[in-house]
C-alpha cells in the first residue's frame, strides 16, 4: 500500500493507521516532505480518472485569494500540486493497480473490499 498524505491533518493520521492495519507494508508519501514527481502525479490521477484541479481543496485561503477564477492548463495544476501540496484536499491510497481519494478515514477500507474508484 502507498499513501499520500499531509501528515498535519488528523484525518490524513487516521487513515494512514488504518492503512497500517490493512499491510504490514505500507510506504508513506507525506505531502509538501516527500517529492512527488510530475509524472507519479500522472499516474496517481490516472489511476483516480480525476483531473489535477479536482485535487484541490477549493476552501482553502489561498485558492480563494490566488487561484479562484482563474484557468491553467493541465500542467500548470500538476505544478500547483507539486509546489502547493498544502491545496490537496485529502489522502490517496494505492494498493497493486487500484487508488482511492480518502474523503474519510475509513475509506482506505475500500481497497481491501475491491471497491476501489
């Protein structure tokens, strides 16, 4: 299992745990420490069927102060994750070919049952 997390946020804590749980081998990307490449974001947001601005967390400050209304291209947002990761608004968790947003904690859970987005 592979998460990506910001390990600031509580919820990021719990599902990371119970990730833990689920594997004894769990690596940890930690959001803003870890380097997250361009094309690993390619790849998790593939594996998602998401687009990077879906990742953002639209609530927060700085999106609304700096980013609201205004258009970039694909890369661009890939640029936005690496370089803002405090935007993502929550964990994603890789298991073999399978990835998942975790909105709550125990989505994690998802992987283990085969429901995997």
């Amino acid at each position: 299992i592979l998460i990506f997390y910001n390990p600031k946020s509580s919820t990021d804590r719990k599902t990371l745990a119970i990730a833990q749980g689920l594997s004894k081998n769990v690596k940890t990307y930690e959001f803003g420490r870890s380097t997250i490449t361009t094309t690993m974001w390619h790849q998790l947001l593939d594996m998602l069927d998401v687009q990077p601005k879906d990742m953002i967390n639209k609530a927060h400050p700085y999106y609304q102060e700096n980013l609201r209304g205004r258009e970039f291209d694909r890369e661009s947002w890939f640029n936005i994750l690496r370089n803002a990761p405090y935007l993502i608004k929550a964990p994603i968790v890789v298991s073999g070919n399978k990835a998942i947003i975790c909105h709550s904690s125990t989505d994690v859970l998802k992987l283990q049952q085969g429901k995997a987005a």
